[in-house]
C-alpha cells in the first residue's frame, strides 16, 4: 500500500472510530446495562486519537491558537448556551434558581465536570483535551527523552498520587489524559508498523487485551473525577482497545468507504457530544411516558435525530449565517 492510500485509509479509519467512540458516548449518558464497559475505554479512546495528530515539528504559536480556537470556542459557545437553557427550564418548571455568579465561575474558571451543572456536563472534556495535547507537544518537542520512557515516568507520576487535588481550567484533568493522549501520538509516529499484516503481532495483542481486559473492567475508571483506579491496569486497558479499534476500522475500510455512517458520525463528533445531553433528556421523558423507558428507545431516538442534523449541517453547510459554528464544529 502507497503511501496516499495508507493516509487516506488511516483517515477513514480515525474518523470511524471518534464515530464509534460518540456514538458510547451518547450510549453511556442513558444509562444502559453496557455502562460499565462503556466507561473502561470510550473517554480514553478519546484521548488517545488527540494525539495522533499531536506534531511537534509545529511552531508553538501555530499550535497553541489552532488547538484554543478549535477546542475553546465551542467549549464557550455551548457551555453559555447550557447556562440559559438550564435557566429557562427552571422559570419555566418554576424551581430554585441556581446562582448565576457560581455558574460562571464553573464555566471560566473550574470548567470541571461538577462546576458545570447544566447540558454542557460533557464539555470538561475540551479543556482536558486541550492542556494533554499542549503537554504532549511541548514535552516532545523541548525534552529530549525517548517518549517510551516518558510515558513510563507519566505513569508513575499518576499511580503515585492517590487522589488528585481539583485545579483550575481543568489542569488537573489534562494531567490524568496525558498518558493515552501521549500514547496517541507513539502510536501516530509508528502506525504503518503497527497497522501491518504481521499474524504475530496480531496474536500477540489479541491475547494482551483479553487478558488485561478482562482484569481491567474489574476497576473503576471515572476520569471526569480524576478517577482511574489502577492507573498500571487502566491504562494497557484502555490501550489495547484503542489500538485494536483502529486496526480492525484500517482493515475494513473498503465497507467504511461504502456505509459510510461512522465516519460522518467521527467528523461530526463535536455536534454530537454538544448536543446529545438534550436530546437524551427530552427522549428519557418521551419514553419514560411511553415505551417504560427502555433504553435503547432512548439511543435510538437521540441517534435518529442526530443523523437528521448531520444531515441538515451538510445540507446547509454553505449558508453563511453557519460559518462560525461551521468551523468550530
């Protein structure tokens, strides 16, 4: 395989992935039986496909302002908009109002998972994001130490500190993602090796992730909370599913090609993690009502309306009046 059609399917089977990888995320926020495997890898998948792309050969100014306006405008733009609606709903259902003051200073200064009590829950994730992606940048391009050696002391900085202390702008939630976004962005220097045909290598993980897997799930990984259990287990864990992801999505990307819905989903992925909250709150009370609130009526209705703005975003997608969030999102 040529290079340009390694990159193309490599590209294919990213985006299928961060596909795959929101469509548990939206699974994960309505509580289904599949919670806890969800939760063992889907946020670390996360982290770990935003550091592929991670280039240190970037000038630092280049790098800093295309991550903050990426990942900063929609995390303000969406996080504002949690705030009025989560205000709207409680004039409306005439309760207690929350205080304004504490709300904002959730969103501009924790933007933590319990400082932002609205719709925009979800969106600690962005500055996470943000901070192990910078890290990782600088990191690689200032220090020079072999990076497999860097993640081994990333590891053992983490499994050495028992209970993170809360910092501000989400600090302390980059340092918990700093190992996979670093083992992201190995993998991204080393990927055609690693998406190679070798039988050996395929065994030989194959066996790795039934094993660490199987002990893995058996841990809490709760990153939203700093929580990630035994980092020496969690960690391979999350790993091994991350990489056999991408290599089974690489393999089979003659029918992403084809049913290409995933890979929409992946390049969509930030309208999807904005706004399933909503849509996942007003369906829990349509079939709460009507279907005994079965689960996957949720997933199923949230997913449908989803693929219905997708639909719509791509329709529109030259409207003017769109372009600012058109490049956000």
């Amino acid at each position: 395989m040529n290079n340009r059609n390694f990159n193309q399917s490599f590209s294919i089977a990213i985006n299928a992935c961060k596909g795959f990888a929101i469509l548990l995320v939206v699974l994960g926020h309505i509580q289904s039986p599949l919670g806890s495997y969800i939760y063992s890898f889907h946020i670390p998948l996360f982290f770990f496909i935003g550091g592929v792309f991670v280039n240190p050969d970037n000038s630092p100014v280049e790098f800093l302002k295309k991550n903050a306006r990426r990942i900063f405008a929609p995390y303000f733009l969406f996080g504002m908009l949690g705030l009025v609606v989560n205000a709207i709903k409680e004039i409306v259902l005439e309760r207690d109002r929350e205080d304004v003051l504490d709300e904002l200073v959730g969103l501009f200064w924790w933007m933590d998972i319990d400082h932002l009590q609205h719709y925009g829950f979800v969106l600690w994730f962005l500055p996470a994001l943000f901070w192990a992606r910078v890290s990782v940048f600088l990191l690689t391009k200032y220090l020079k130490v072999n990076v497999i050696l860097l993640l081994m002391l990333v590891l053992v900085f983490l499994s050495r500190i028992s209970e993170f202390e809360i910092l501000p702008l989400a600090l302390d939630k980059g340092v918990v993602a700093l190992p996979w976004v670093l083992s992201g962005y190995i993998f991204g220097k080393h990927k055609q090796n690693l998406l190679s045909n070798s039988i050996w290598k395929l065994l030989f993980f194959t066996g790795g992730f039934l094993v660490i897997y199987y002990f893995g799930l058996l841990l809490p990984l709760d990153m939203a909370r700093n929580n990630v259990g035994n980092i020496y287990l969690a960690f391979p864990c999350a790993l091994f599913v991350s990489y056999f992801l991408i290599f089974l999505l690489f393999k089979f990307d003659c029918l992403l090609q084809r049913y290409s819905f995933l890979t929409v989903f992946g390049m969509e992925s930030m309208l999807v993690l904005v706004l399933h909250p909503y849509l996942n709150n007003i369906f829990h009370l349509i079939v709460l009502h009507y279907f005994n609130g079965e689960w996957y009526f949720k997933f199923l209705c949230t997913f449908a309306v989803l693929s219905l703005l997708i639909f719509l975003k791509g329709q529109y997608n030259e409207n003017k009046s769109l372009s600012f969030v058109r490049k956000q999102l």
